[in-house]
C-alpha cells in the first residue's frame, strides 16, 4: 500500500473493530500488519488517536516530524458497524492447537 493516508485510514478501521471484539483473532492480525506497514514503510510512530461526536483525529510521528489527519467517525466505523448487524457473517474462529 503506497498511500500513507490510506494505511492510516485501514489501520484505524481495524484498529476500532479489534477494541470492540478483543477476542477476535482475525481483526487482531489484521490490525498488526498494518501496523507493520505503517512503522517499516512510512515510518511511522506514536500514533495517538482522540475523538469527537463527529470525526476521529490522530497525531503520529513520521521523522522529525509531527503530524495530523482527520476521518470521519462514519467511514472508520463502518466495519464494526457491519459486523455489529450481521454477527453470524463474523464469528471469530480461534487457533487450533
């Protein structure tokens, strides 16, 4: 994923659903390899993220630099928000031993 934007956007998405569901093993690896995207191809860190009625904001190192983006509360939640309607489509599946 050569976007930064759009990592950041995939990142937070899954981000959102793995803090609702924390069993879910799916979202959890998911959320780890963008997360690996995000530090080893757009080096970034210290991603903070605070919100509103309206819209997620995240702060994030990237270099020397500090940086800010903004999405809105209804585009990031809409996975969860999906999964949230149809949660026989989204049954976790744990490993198996």
């Amino acid at each position: 994923m050569k976007s930064l934007q759009d990592a950041l956007y995939n990142w937070l998405t899954i981000k959102v659903v793995c803090d609702a569901r924390p069993d879910d093993v799916a979202a959890k690896e998911t959320r780890e390899f963008f997360e690996e995207m995000l530090t080893a191809q757009h080096q970034v860190s210290n991603i903070n993220i605070t919100t509103d009625a309206v819209m997620y904001y995240l702060s994030y190192e990237q270099g020397d630099e500090t940086k800010k983006v903004r999405y809105p509360r209804e585009l990031i939640e809409i996975m969860l928000d999906q999964i949230n309607k149809e949660p026989e489509k989204y049954e976790d599946y744990p490993f198996e031993d």
